[in-house]
C-alpha cells in the first residue's frame, strides 16, 4: 500500500514538482548537494524560488534535524522571533 502512496507523496514531501523551475532559474545542484532554503518556513521565510540555495547534504541534514528536534514540540502557529547558534545571535 505505500508503495502505491508514494508518487502522491514525493511532491508533498520533497516539492519535487519546484525542481524544473529551479534549474529554469540556474539554480543546479553541485556534487553532495540538495536543494534547501536559505531560511526555512519554520523560521519564517516563504517557499519560493528566491528563497532555495543548493546546500551540501550533510550540512542540510545537521541542521534541519536541529531546527525540528527544537521546534517540534511548540504549538502550531507559534512564531519563533529568535535564532542562536552556539548562544549568540548568527
């Protein structure tokens, strides 16, 4: 059954449908790269083009899985008004 879910789900998980419209801005995919946004939603910016920079993959991955491991358990809505990396303001 999920294999069957998953051509629904490769657009709501990975925006795959955003890609030729990426590489229509230029914006191409290096070697160890994925696309990712250079602030994510959860911060506060938009999804849009302007707003997607290629990344290395395992820096994605560091810090995405920070971002959610710190966020998860805040109520849908809340706006996060402040960043810290390692105690001071980036």
């Amino acid at each position: 059954m999920l294999a069957m879910s998953l051509p629904k789900k490769l657009d709501e998980w990975f925006l795959a449908e955003l890609v030729p419209t990426l590489l229509d801005a230029r914006i191409v995919l290096g070697k160890n790269e994925c696309y990712d946004y250079k602030v994510p939603p959860i911060l506060g910016d938009k999804l849009e083009v302007a707003n997607i920079e290629p990344t290395d993959i395992a820096v994605h991955q560091g810090l995405v899985s920070q971002n959610h491991e710190q966020a998860r358990n805040l109520p849908e809505g809340t706006k996060i008004i402040k960043v810290l990396v390692d105690g001071d303001e980036p």
